[in-house]
C-alpha cells in the first residue's frame, strides 16, 4: 500500500487548477481521493502530479432555483442530508447515503464519482432517472452534458483530459414517487443490480416513469422499454411482469458478471428489484 | 466474594480502547531497515533467471536478494506429517529458488532505508519465468495428466491417511435400511485477521543473538523452529517476543518464509529489518483453511439408527505445506466424525493433495468444523430420506448421558473417550428457547403464502485442550503438548503469572487473574499475567485449539497449590504449630489467609505487604532448609483431551426471488465446562459464530483455472459485518470436564464449529418442499436462486 512517488499541487481556484492540468500532462484531479488513493496505493494507477481541488472554493454548495445544483466537491454525505436534495430528489439521498461506510461518505464526493464511472457505484444510475446534466469547465469553455450520454462504458465517460467537472444540475421534475433500491454485494456492498424509479401518477394510472439501471450494466442506463411498460399502466402485477421483462432485454447486450453473481442473476433481479423499485416509489 | 463464574470487566481492554497498546507496526528501532518482497505472478512455474541491476541501482536501496542466497537456511519444517503413513513433504524456502507452486510465493526481497523505496525498487526486479500449467482443485489434481508440482508427490498426493474400521462400516452399509450419499464441498477460507503478518528481526553480531518481534501466537513454537529447525542454533541465541496481537484465528501460529527471511536479512545487511504484510499480501501469502471434497455416505435403519458413515476426503492443501498442515485434515478432522452420536461403524480416508493454490493450515476449528459439517449434514440427510423430524434422529443417536467417558466405534479416537457430556439436556435447552414447536407451525402457514422458512440445527461437540504429549507424538506430531507456567508472589504480596501460553484475544490476563484471585485470597488488581516473550515467561507450545484454559490454565492451577503449601509451611514455623494443623483459606471478604485450624487468632494474610508474601521473600526465618521466595513452577500435560458440546439452532428466510437467505433468529447453547469469565466466553461464542455462519452464506476464496486468486481483496471476499447479523440467544449449560481439576473444557472455536451446519441445515429445510436436499456453500443469493429455479423446472438437488 505504497503509491509510487508522485508530485502536489493545491491550486484555489478552477482556472487555476485548468492551468495545471494543461501544463502537466498525465496529471490527475484529486478530490475525495476514494476512488483514486486506492488504486494508486495498489500501484493500479500511477501520476506525476496530484492536483487538489478539493479546497476549491464555489464547488462544494447545493442549490435549489427551480432546478437542483450539486457542486462537484459536495460529499455523499452532504448530499445525503441535504433538505433541498430530499424534497426534490429523495432517491439522490438514498443513494448517496448508501455509498461505502461513513467514513467514505465524509470524504468522497459526487464529482469525483461520477468521473470514476464504476458501473455498481449507486449514485449515477439515480443521475441517469432523473435527466441531470454534468457540467464541465475546460480550457476551451463550458458544456453541459446529460447523464445517460456522460457515462459511456465501464469507467469511461464524456471527459476529455484537461477537463474539470464543476457541479451537477438535476432539472426540476415534479414526480409523484422516486425509489433507489439495490442488492449488495455481500463483499464490498457496491450494487449487484441498482435501479431508480421516478414514477408520475394521474389518479390509479401512471402517467409517465423514469426507469434506470446500474450495477448490473457496464454503465448506469436507462430501460425505454421499462418506462413504456409501466406508462399508462396502473402498475398493477401484469405491468410490472411486463416491465421487468422489457428491462431484461434492455440491458441484455450490457451485462457484467462475475463468479459470485453471474450475467444471467443480474439480468433476473434487475426484473425483481424494478418492481421492488416500483412499490418503494409508491407504486 | 470469589471472581471465577463472574462477568469481570477484562484487564486488557483499557490500553485496547484507549489505543495505547502497541502492535508490531507501531515499534521502531534505530537503524530499521525495510523490505519488499516479490511474489510470483504465476500459479506454476519456473524460475529461468532473476536480474535484480535495476533495483539495486534505486538510491535508498541496500541490497537486493533471491533464493541463492539463501541456500545455508534450512527448507521451513512440517513437524506435523499425518500420523502413521508416508508423506511427501513439501516445504517452503525463505524464498523459493528453482519453482514457485501458487501465487504469492516469494523469489526477491529487496532491503532499503524506507518501505516506500524498497516498493519501487522491487518492481524493477527482472524476472524471466517458464510458466507451466496449474491445477487448484485437490481431485482433479490426482487425475492422470494433471500437472505435476513436486518430483516426490506423484499424482500431487503428500499423503494417503485413514481411520476407523473399513470392512465393518462397508457390511453395515451394505445391510443397511437405506444409504443416503452426498458430494458436500467445504469451501476454502480466508482467516482475515484485523492485524495482517509481520516481523522486525534485530541480530547482534558481537554475541549472535537474534531478538524477533513478531505476530505470533505460540512464540516458544516460533523459537523451537528457528533454533532447532532452521537456523541450527541454541535457544538461548533467539528470542521471540509477540507484541499486542490484533487476532490470529489460527494463521498466526504457523512459521512462514517471511519469518525466516526477515531474521536471515537482519544478520546479513547488520541491521534491523522490518517486514509488515500489506493485506494483498495477507490474502495470497498467509494460510487459508479447509478446502475438503468429501463424498459421504451414511447408512440408517427406518426407527433413524445411523448404523455407518463412510467418509472420502480430497484435501487440499496448497503449492506447499504450511507448518501443520497434515495434521489438521487428518487426526482432527477424520477422528472426530463421530460428532455426538454413538455411531456403530465409522471409516475416513482422506487424500492431501497438493494443488497450485495458496497454503492450507489451520483455521478457527481446524478440522473440526469440516468434521462436524460432515456429522451434521449426514444426520439431516438421513431425516430427509427418512421423512423424520432431524431432532428425533439425532436423540435416536445420541451418546447417552450415562455412557461417559464414551469412546467412539472402531478406535476412532485412537485411545482418547470423550470426557463428559449431557447432549439431550442442551438440545432441550436449545428447543425450548427457540420454540421448536411453534416454529413448525408458524413454517407451514408461512409456505401458505409463499414465503420460505426454514430452521436447521447443529448438536455438535468438538475437541478441546489439544494435548496428550505421548497421544499427539503418535498422531505424528513431531514435539510435545504439555503448558507450564510459573507464579510468583512478591514482596507486597502482588503476584506475577508467566505463561507459555499467548493471548491474541482470548482474555487470558483476565481469566488466569480470576483463577488466581480466587485460589490464592487476592485481589484481581495484584495479579498480573505476563506472556508472549520467551525471555521470562516458560516454555508453552502456544494458543490455539481452545488449550490454554485447559492445559495451560492447569499449570497455573497447579503452581497455585504448591504456593498454598508453601505458605502453609512457613504460617506453621512462624505459629509454632503443625503443618498439617495450618489451614490455608479464602475468607468472606476473598482475602486468603493462613491459620491454625479452630484457633482463627492464629491467623496471617498471605498477599500483603508483612504478610506470608514478605516472610518468604525476606527469607529471614524460614523454617529447615526452605528456599526464599513464594515462587512456583508447574508443568501439566493432561490424560486427555476435553469435549465440549451443544447445539445451535438457526431459522433463516430465503428470498424466494433472490435467494438472499436472511437470519431471523440464532440460538445457541454451549457446553464449555466449567466457566471462569461467562462475558468472555459469550464473546467468543459470538464471534465463532459470526465466522460460522459467514463460511455458510458469504467467505469463499475463489482461484481461476490458472490459479489467480479472484478473491483477492476485501471488495470481493465477504467476511461478515454485523449489520448481517441478529442478536444471538446465548444458553448455556455446564458439564465439568472429568480430565482436569479445574473441569474447565475450552471456549474459542465453539460457534465457528457449530454455526456452519446449523446455517445450511435451516436453508435445506427452508427449501425442502421443494425437493432440496443439499447446496454447497456459501449458500449465496446466486447459488440459492438458481437451486430454486431448477427445482421449479423440476430437476432434483
């Protein structure tokens, strides 16, 4: 648990902290250091420069003006007590407040997972329901980008080198249910199978859902199939049968696996734990 | 006001809580050096070249080392061959000089001024390799065409063992009413200690001696190998010193390469050397435990009368032998499948197999809990097949109560009996905490609605207090068993205990102190136990195998009464009474005094400042030829082992659409013997337990087909967490062990022997309407569902 030798650098501010990255070119971002430090103490990852933005000041607030604003430097647990975050979007707080124990919670923050991408991680499969936008600053300006479009691959997302996530931006989107649920993984209780739901209701029938998926995918993605099934429906067991169903061939072309819990379970409770979804978001 | 039998807040816990005690990492010498070891990348292969230019060229590094430099220290030892038969032994070097057998063995070591150094110079260590292929399972090692690890293991076998009476268990079989077989796989584990290996080795040139910290639970063990073994030095040239142990569950008594290379680097660079493993290291480079196939097959009569087991075992037992390894899947697994039934026929036979894997040793239970897995599932196996309630079989097949001391069919034990027991009085217990009855119905109205509850059982026993010398040397254990320890009572009437014994977590501080209180009339506050350093404390062969209440506690025991006499002595001379009118007695206020019987005027306290303690230390008027001093050492090596017993019940619900099995309930009742310190034992039921059941649902150490551990870290290998686990009903009830004075039987490994079948056994019972007769463990989400579903489609299991 020795990282290889590596230089520091602590700049205050983002146009600041652009320059470095532009001047150093394998440099790395550090923020909460719980995704990088671990793979750097096991020699997995290796950098010449550490660049600490985590004292950035402007990126650690969350604001409510009609849409939900998280700076990136904000941590799981901030997240996960925020009133704001629970009013609006209390799916983002059951998952925030479920990522790794309480110490990692204090320290890790959602800009930098996001960033890391792991696919069982809980937080961006609820981004994903709930069309947030990454913003990200870089040399050459700002762009915002969604969610679903921002995490490619296992670990790989619309990031160039030299780009810096500055906040993430969940739209307002009145709803009338939410719901994260997941299956730990006994080990390191990272999600074997996550889902979000957003459920919209008109009387007894369900106007519209947001459904996502992560854990059991490469990436956090949304299931259109699922959403169809379950709109217009009364989210009765039929419709429940035949959104899990549409999920499952969703997201077949996108599994993960291992040994303890291979592609074809995790294809299966994704159908289970969307209806199990469904029922916690009021459903 | 006696202390032994109470709940008395634990000597160790302050410096503990407080953060204060010191653990190998913590100590520093001046001039330390430190190391980092490479490990083969490869489950087999040879070792072609090493350059080691390039890491020696890092500034900070003072030397780089391989196996060639190495050749005047001896291969590591295996005192423990399986008794009786041939063994191909196979051992470990400080660094392994022409092949490696698993992942993780060490071929360089590089010496630098600081850890950080030492890593980057390592990964500069070049090595040319000639991989060969692997196996990792211990059948598929024996078959013809597997590779071939070591030139005198033909067919990856160290040795063939068994035990029991063939031909009689084979007729009974034969004859039998019905004969249920099963194939039950007892997964491989990985021990997890808190604290991971270490060592710092100090070698002073100028008269040869070697002082050796490290994580040890039987530090005498560690200086007998050395001295006799390894190095070919005296003992009074090594000492071993064990300093605050964060756990050890076994895979702290072994002697490891590491060991051997830090203390042989401390002589060769001239200066301290530190080496602390890192718990990647930890997880490829320390011993696993269990990895038993085990095809059994038991016979039964339609009243539920077990008439035979008939047991074959592949053992695995890594790419090379670890300090005990034979011995555990043999003596202590194989002469323990009589469990607590009086079995007519029982036969073993077990293969050890090396296989391209990490070392296999003891774990928690050590054999133990593999045997009782076997019992335990068979008796079940049997209620299934028989349409009996497991209950009714297993008081069918009890030892009974009256037939103590028992010794099991076919010269199982070897000689041994199982000391005492009252197996129906703790199942009893067990049932009526639990609420067996109403369980059954509450079970069936649950699998009205769908939902699957299951209840399993284990009434275990075990084997405790591992120690008849003259046994154990003709199981093949190559050195003795006894303990001893000394006691001292001092000027101030404080007095000072010595063990050989070390406490990693067991309390010992505590319950000898309690011991010693009561016996002796002193406070808990003036006795302080003292061990882990072999300069000052006597000879002890260590802690495991829950002995050291039971042997070394003994020792103490017997110190104590030479003491009394002692002081009984000198009260007479100073009295002017007869000996044999002095009393020495404990009075109301637990103070221990020495008086004249019926004359309690004429009475001394003996702990206290101008008390007996400062006659005998003062020595100024001692009577004849009396020696000064209160100052006692005993030895006690006993006539046999002890066998505590009980039973646990679990009642779990599985998830029908995950097979995520939940734990609703965990009761447990265990016979220990006579207890010292009740919070003591519930703590370390508690967490045999937490290990128990986590071998049944969770652990498992996974290799690939080329012998990469996948289970290689915390984010894949699950131990147990307590937020997994509900609030265990303790009971307990108390049969004094006949083999020793202080009917003491042994504590540590209980819960972990007794929970696994426990576990399993409810999960089968949960899934029984559909037809499930066994899943191998761990019994995870994955494995549950899928057994689910094929039974659903109509396949058998």
């Amino acid at each position: 648990m020795w990282p290889a030798e590596f230089d520091y650098t602590r700049p205050s501010s983002v146009a600041e902290a652009l320059q470095l990255l532009s001047d150093n070119e394998d440099a790395k971002l550090l923020a909460g250091g719980h995704s990088l430090l671990p793979a750097m103490k096991l020699r997995l990852n290796e950098a010449p420069l550490l660049i600490d933005i985590s004292r950035i000041e402007g990126l650690g607030s969350i604001s409510n003006n009609g849409s939900l604003k998280i700076g990136a430097l904000c941590t799981h647990a901030e997240i996960a007590a925020s009133a704001d975050v629970q009013s609006s979007c209390s799916a983002l707080a059951t998952a925030t407040g479920m990522v790794g124990d309480q110490q990692v919670r204090n320290w890790g923050t959602l800009g930098g997972n996001v960033a890391h991408a792991d696919p069982a991680s809980d937080p961006p499969t609820v981004l994903v329901a709930f069309d947030a936008n990454i913003n990200i600053e870089g040399a050459s300006g700002s762009r915002s980008v969604a969610a679903s479009d921002f995490f490619m691959d296992l670990f790989t997302v619309d990031l160039e080198p030299g780009e810096i996530i500055t906040s993430i931006d969940i739209p307002d989107h009145p709803h009338e249910g939410c719901a994260y649920v997941k299956m730990p993984h006994p080990a390191s209780r990272y999600a074997v199978v996550g889902i979000c739901v957003v459920l919209h209701r008109d009387g007894g029938s369900c106007s519209g859902a947001h459904v996502a998926v992560g854990g059991a995918t490469v990436r956090a993605m949304r299931s259109p199939g699922a959403e169809a099934a379950l709109r217009g429906s009364s989210l009765d067991d039929a419709a429940l049968d035949a959104a899990a169903a549409a999920l499952k061939d969703d997201i077949a072309n996108d599994l993960i696996g291992d040994m303890s819990f291979p592609e074809a379970y995790r294809q299966e409770m994704a159908g289970v734990y969307l209806k199990r979804a469904v029922k916690a978001a009021g459903g | 006001m006696a202390v032994v039998g109470k709940a008395v807040k634990r000597k160790e816990d302050p410096r503990l809580i407080t953060g204060e005690a010191r653990y190998l990492e913590d100590i520093k010498l001046p001039g330390m050096t430190h190391i980092a070891i490479l490990r083969s990348p490869h489950a087999h292969a040879n070792i072609v070249s090493i350059n080691s230019e390039r890491a020696a060229a890092v500034p900070g590094v003072i030397g780089v080392f391989t196996g060639q430099d190495f050749m005047d220290v001896n291969p590591l030892p295996c005192p423990w061959p399986a008794g009786g038969v041939d063994n191909n032994l196979n051992t470990p070097r400080a660094l392994e000089v022409e092949k490696v057998t698993h992942v993780g063995a060490g071929v360089a070591v590089v010496v630098a001024e600081d850890r950080a150094t030492a890593q980057d110079a390592v990964e500069l260590v070049d090595v040319e390799w000639e991989v060969l292929p692997a196996v990792t399972d211990a059948e598929e090692a024996t078959f013809d065409g597997a590779p071939q690890l070591h030139e005198n293991a033909p067919n990856n076998v160290c040795m063939e063992w068994d035990c029991g009476d063939q031909s009689g268990t084979d007729a009974a079989l034969g004859s039998s009413d019905v004969v249920v077989k099963q194939r039950l796989r007892n997964q491989r584990l990985i021990p997890t200690p808190m604290e991971t290996r270490g060592c710092i080795a100090q070698h002073e040139a100028v008269n040869g001696e070697y002082t050796i910290w490290m994580t040890s639970q039987a530090p005498h063990v560690h200086r007998l190998l050395f001295t006799a073994f390894i190095f070919g030095v005296p003992e009074n040239k090594v000492r071993v010193i064990s300093p605050q142990i964060g756990g050890g569950f076994g895979a702290k008594i072994f002697m490891y390469p590491e060991y051997v290379l830090t203390t042989a680097l401390s002589k060769k660079v001239g200066r301290p050397v530190k080496w602390v493993e890192t718990r990647s290291e930890n997880y490829i480079a320390t011993t696993h435990g269990r990895d038993h196939v085990t095809d059994v097959e038991v016979g039964a009569n339609r009243d539920g009368t077990i008439t035979g087991l008939k047991v074959r075992t592949y053992a695995n037992l890594g790419g090379t032998l670890s300090t005990v390894a034979p011995g555990i899947p043999t003596t202590l697994y194989g002469r323990m499948l009589s469990g607590a039934y009086k079995l007519p026929n029982i036969y073993c036979h077990v293969t050890g197999v090396y296989t391209n894997t990490g070392m296999v040793d003891a774990y928690r239970g050590a054999g133990r809990p593999e045997a009782t897995y076997v019992v335990e599932r068979a008796v079940d196996l049997v209620a299934s097949e028989l349409g009996m309630d497991p209950v009714e079989v297993r008081r069918k097949n009890f030892v009974p109560a009256d037939s103590f001391p028992y010794e099991p069919s076919g010269n199982l034990l070897n000689g041994l009996s199982y000391d005492s027991g009252n197996y129906d009085k703790a199942l009893d217990m067990a049932l009526e905490m639990t609420g067996y009855e109403d369980f059954r119905a509450e079970q069936a109205a649950a699998r009205a609605e769908g939902r699957y509850l299951g209840i399993g059982l284990s009434t275990y026993i075990e084997i405790c207090g591992i120690a008849p010398s003259a046994w154990m040397f003709g199981e093949g254990w190559g050195a003795a068993l006894w303990e001893s320890a000394n006691v001292r009572m001092h000027i101030t009437g404080d007095v000072v205990v010595t063990s050989g014994s070390q406490s990693h977590g067991q309390g010992h501080e505590t319950s000898i102190a309690q011991l010693v209180a009561d016996e002796l009339g002193v406070s808990m506050d003036q006795v302080h136990v003292q061990h882990s350093d072999t300069l000052g404390t006597p000879f002890g062969y260590g802690t495991y195998g829950s002995r050291s209440t039971a042997v070394g506690g003994v020792a103490v025991w017997r110190s104590l009464q030479r003491i009394k006499e002692k002081a009984r002595a000198i009260a007479a001379h100073e009295f002017e009474a007869n000996v044999d009118d002095v009393e020495y007695v404990v009075n109301d206020e637990g103070v221990g005094v020495v008086q004249v019987k019926g004359s309690p005027d004429q009475s001394k306290v003996v702990g206290e400042f101008m008390g007996i303690a400062t006659s005998a230390a003062g020595g100024w008027d001692l009577p004849g030829d009396m020696e000064p001093f209160l100052d006692e050492t005993a030895y006690y090596d006993p006539p046999d082992c002890t066998y505590p017993f009980g039973t646990h019940i679990c009642i779990v619900e599985v998830d029908a659409e995950t097979g995520n099995v939940g734990i609703k309930r965990y009761i447990a009742v265990d016979d220990v013997g006579k207890v010292i310190n009740p919070m003591i034992v519930d703590g370390q039921v508690h967490g045999g337990i937490a290990q128990g059941v986590a071998q049944a649902l969770w652990e498992g150490a996974q290799y690939d087909e080329n012998g990469q551990l996948v289970s290689g870290s915390m984010m894949d290998y699950a131990i147990p967490r307590a937020d997994l686990l509900p609030s265990f009903e303790l009971g307990r009830t108390e049969t004094p062990s006949p083999n020793n004075p202080l009917g003491v039987k042994g504590a540590g490994e209980t819960g972990t022997i007794a929970a696994t079948p426990a576990v399993v056994n409810a999960v089968v019972d949960a899934l029984s309407h559909l037809n499930v007769r066994h899943i191998d463990m761990p019994l995870t989400p994955s494995r549950v569902w899928e057994t689910i579903q094929s039974r659903s489609n109509g396949g058998n299991s």
